[in-house]
C-alpha cells in the first residue's frame, strides 16, 4: 500500500517490544514468502549471479592465522516456525546444554551482600557469587551498582527480567570501564551466558563531556572479546560510552585489509536485545566468526564516542574482520545506519552476512554496505568486501540526520562489495518529507555482482529511485 499525505508513518520508541519485529515485518513487506522458499531462491540467485573471488593470505602469519581460524560453509536453514538460523546453531545448542550441566551450582548475590538499592557497591559481593566459574547468579529485582563485572568461564549471570534487574556502573567507575565483559581477553574465556536484566553505563556520571568512549573496545555495556560459546538473552543496554553489545577480538585490529585478527570470538548469540543512548553502535561485532544476532531493537544513539557531525552511529554493525555473521528479524530507528556492513581502510571487510529480516524506522542509511577507503580514484579494490545475502528488508521513511551532517538519507547503498543479493526490499517514503533528489537506493563505486530482486519503492516526495542500475542486475 503507498503511504498518502498526512498519513501517520509508523513509529517505533523505548516501548517498542524486538519480539514483535517478525509480526511487523509480515505486515509491512510488500512480499509474503514462506522463509524456505526464500533460503531457496538466494542459494539458487548466489549461485547464477555471482562469481565469489578468494584471496590468498600474502604472507606466512597470515596463512597460519587463517589456518588457526578455519571457517566452514555452514547453510541457512529454517525450522516449521519461520525461524531462520544458521546451521551451526545446533551447535551451540549442545553447548549451551553443556553450560547448564556444568554450571549446576545456582547461588543469589544477595547471599553475598548485594543490596539492589541503587547507593551500595556490590562489586564485591558479585566477584564473591562469581567466584572461579562453574555457577549460574541469580541477580533479583533492584539495582545494582559495581564498578565493572568480570565474567569466568561456565557462568550464567540470570536477572529477573530487563528493568526489573538492573545493573549500573557506579558513578566513581573510569570512562573506560566496561559494565560487563569476560575475564581473559588474551587467554579467552568460553561458555558464558548473561539473560534477563537491564545494564545501565550510567553516562551520566561524565557530566558534560564532549566524548564518552576512551578508546578501543573499552567504555561499553557488555563485551565479549575472545569468547567461544556465548550467550546474551533478554538483555537491555542503556547510554553505553562506545558500544551497547560487542563481540570482538581481544583488540580492535587495524593491520590491513586481508589480515585476519588473532583472538577470535565465535558462536555467539544475541538475543532478544535494547539498546539505546549509544555513543556508537548498538550491537557490533568486531574479528569474531559465527554470531547470530535476532529478534533485537536499537534506537536514539548519542553518537558521543565520536566528534559531534561525524557520528557513524549505527543500530547494527558488522564490523571489520567479521565473517559468517547471520542477523534475523531486528529493528532500528533514529540511527546512522539501521544495519551497516563495512570496514575501516585498514582492516578486512566483514564478509559472509546473511541479512533476514530488519525493520529500519527513521534512519539515515537503512541499509549501508561499504569498505572505507576503497571505493573510488586511486583506491586500492578490497580484498575481503564479498558475500552477502539479505531479503525481507523494509526501510521506513529514512531522513536527515544531526549525527553525520552532510549525509544524504538511502534505503539501500551498496559500495565496494562484490557479491551481494538483495531479493525483497521494502522502501517505504514519507511523502510529506522532501528527500531532496537523492536516490532511495545507490549502487555505487567499486561494488560488483550485486542483484536486486523484488524491489518495492513508493512514497518518497522528490526523489530518485535507483542510481547505479549499470553497476547491478535488476531483477
């Protein structure tokens, strides 16, 4: 249905609830296909379209750190419920059977002194119920304040439910403090699960500082760096400094484009996840293999990590060295990016992306696929911008935005990647907003073997529809 003048656009706020994304979807998409059929119909565009390049590692540390890594061709499936998951979730299923059989031992931080009453410090009683691992915390109803939670191998850290349980860094913690991260980051920590509460950064204790990110991948919500099997469920982040949610590496790498990072974090699921007040992206991940992230909402970022006007602030990001990433049926609205896919000039593009289902309300670029610094003039092409495959995407009226000024409102842009299927994209435009003669959807620069099929454009006031139809096939 085209929006009319005047009529109300949909609108998505703090009481937004992500378990209602797949409904909207169904509502909104101009294309009702069963996700089977739809699995079915990417595998079979993939395959006719496009040409998947491989790159060899062009030095010996290279070779061996790919060869420490190995990635395996797992499929996209889809159970009798619609889900869509990667093969590999078996996996982590069995893993997480594992978790709850070691960690069989349930204690209550309140046993160890932790009040809930927003005044006391419980970093000590929560290090105390923590102990080496091997337990399942239950965290009751109240707030809790700690100056930075360390998470041991074969823990469940349970709340009673998001805003119900919070937990909020302490208004002496360091700008660089993390709320909640694993314990090794160079060693590596393994089958760690965080469900059902509320992480407050509490980026008011700044006071009127300009930037509220120190650097790397510190001043976050929650991290996950170097962690294999891990699990985050039911979980709000709110004003994080730098990141709401983020599966990373122990370190952010920025050693070229074609280096593959050491210290990978890999089967991670996110889950039934809000983030809001962000100083830079929602959820991200970060030199990490086979994240599955679904049934998330992310909104209203500050954009303080960065300098004001430049602010890449984007719901989701898959970031720089992440490979076989799925994203099912998430939502953003007021961000940069809704969804971005990308890289920095100095590190690998994410590659391997499989997008099902994502309702972007209000943003900027809805969807934004690109590898800085390799997109036009004398840049060098990528060596890593392949693979992706995304369908059911709806872009909801995507406007102007005070984070990154300058930057003209899309649904879709596409630069730099190679190999990339979009089958069923939904852009619906506010037709009392002036879009300026901007395109909705740009396939621009160096991106190759892209396919458009099932391409619903309507709404958009003085715009046009697609630049760069010589640079894809419309299908």
């Amino acid at each position: 249905m085209k929006p009319k003048r005047g009529e109300k656009m949909i609108h998505l706020d703090k009481h937004h609830d992500p378990r209602t994304n797949g409904m909207l979807l169904r509502q909104l998409s101009r294309r009702a296909v069963q996700p089977g059929t739809l699995i079915q119909e990417n595998e079979a565009l993939f395959q006719k379209y496009c040409q998947p390049e491989f790159h060899k590692p062009f030095s010996l540390s290279r070779l061996l750190l790919n060869r420490r890594y190995p990635v395996e061709p797992y499929k996209t499936l889809a159970d009798q419920n619609g889900l869509v998951y990667p093969e590999w979730k078996t996996i982590l299923d069995q893993e997480y059977s594992r978790l709850l059989s070691v960690a069989s031992r349930t204690v209550n931080v309140a046993d160890f002194g932790a009040a809930g009453d927003g005044k006391t410090d419980c970093t000590a009683a929560f290090q105390k119920a923590l102990g080496n691992g091997r337990v399942k915390v239950i965290v009751p109803e109240g707030i809790y304040l700690v100056k930075g939670l360390k998470l041991p191998s074969w823990t469940c850290l349970c709340g009673s439910g998001k805003g119900v349980t919070v937990i909020k860094l302490h208004p002496h913690a360091p700008k660089k403090t993390r709320l909640i991260q694993n314990a090794h980051f160079h060693r590596g920590n393994h089958h760690i699960s965080v469900e059902g509460l509320s992480l407050d950064w509490n980026v008011e204790r700044l006071g009127n500082e300009e930037r509220t990110a120190a650097g790397n991948n510190r001043s976050s919500c929650l991290t996950f760096a170097h962690v294999t099997f891990g699990w985050v469920k039911n979980v709000e982040a709110a004003g994080a400094g730098l990141h709401g949610f983020d599966v990373s590496s122990a370190r952010y790498h920025y050693l070229g484009d074609g280096f593959l990072a050491p210290g990978r974090s890999r089967y991670i699921w996110l889950d039934g996840l809000t983030a809001s007040g962000f100083g830079d992206d929602g959820i991200t991940t970060h030199h990490s293999d086979y994240c599955f992230i679904s049934n998330s909402f992310c909104y209203n970022p500050s954009g303080k990590a960065h300098k004001k006007g430049f602010s890449n602030s984007n719901g989701i990001e898959i970031d720089d060295g992440s490979r076989h990433v799925w994203l099912y049926n998430n939502a953003s609205s007021g961000c940069f990016g809704g969804v971005e896919i990308k890289a920095h000039h100095n590190a690998s593009a994410a590659s391997h992306v499989h997008l099902y289902g994502h309702l972007s309300v209000r943003d900027n670029r809805s969807f934004n696929f690109r590898h800085i610094g390799h997109h036009k003039g004398k840049d060098s092409d990528s060596k890593s911008a392949d693979h992706i495959v995304a369908a059911n995407l709806v872009s909801i009226a995507p406007v102007f935005t005070d984070l990154y000024e300058g930057s003209t409102p899309r649904s879709l842009v596409v630069s730099a990647y190679r190999n990339v299927v979009i089958n069923g994209l939904t852009a619906l435009g506010d037709p009392d907003y002036d879009f300026k003669g901007n395109p909705v959807v740009a396939i621009q620069y160096r991106a190759k073997n892209v396919i458009l099929k099932n391409v619903e454009i309507s709404g958009f006031q003085n715009a046009k529809r697609i630049k760069g139809k010589d640079k894809c096939v419309l299908l």
